[in-house]
C-alpha cells in the first residue's frame, strides 16, 4: 500500500488530492484492524486533512471519514478523541439533513 501511495504521488505532485487520501484512509483502516493504532491514527488524521483541503468539509462524505476515525479512538481505548470525531460527524450530518431524517439515525450508530 506504501508503493501506491508513493506511486500516486509521483504521478500527481505532492499536492492533496482524493486519491491519495483514499489510500492514506485505507491504510490506516488495515493498520486499525491489525492494532497498530499510532500508524493508523498517523494515517487516517493525513486522509482527513487531505480531504478537508479537497473539498467543502461540510459533505457526508467528510462526516464519515471523522466517523471511521472515532472507530479508531474507540479500539485504542481513547474514549475523548473518539467522542470529539464523532460529535463533529454528528454536527455536519444535522446541518446537512435535519435532526429527523434517517441520515441522522446513521450517524449515531456510527
């Protein structure tokens, strides 16, 4: 995953892009599953700041990034970190759809 990630950023510059910060999250997800938790959290705050400088940070997709984040704080037992990500996906997903809709309901579960 390393060598992608340095293959796509020879190919596009070592400037932000959704590509890279997709694999930066996917690596930090595989490094998550195998409880290697300061690398994935190294990799997942990269993926989130690449994202945030891509695109508007009040989407969907960038509350579920900050989900899949708190999952990470959650695992590695740092229960602060995880409530802070996953307030903030909260706030963005009220924003984006109300406080009854079933996009709301999501959020929670995440």
């Amino acid at each position: 995953m390393l060598n992608i990630i340095e293959t796509k950023k020879e190919k596009y510059g070592e400037e932000e892009n959704l590509d890279i910060a997709t694999s930066l999250e996917f690596l930090g997800e595989h490094y998550m599953l195998i409880g290697e938790f300061e690398k994935a959290d190294q990799h997942y705050n990269q993926a989130i700041d690449m994202y945030a400088k891509c695109y508007n940070t009040d989407t969907n997709d960038y509350a579920c990034k900050l989900s899949m984040t708190s999952l990470l704080y959650q695992q590695w037992g740092e229960a602060e970190k995880a409530i802070d990500y996953i307030k903030r996906s909260v706030e963005i997903k009220e924003k984006l759809f109300g406080q009854d809709t079933f996009m709301m309901g999501e959020a929670y579960v995440e």
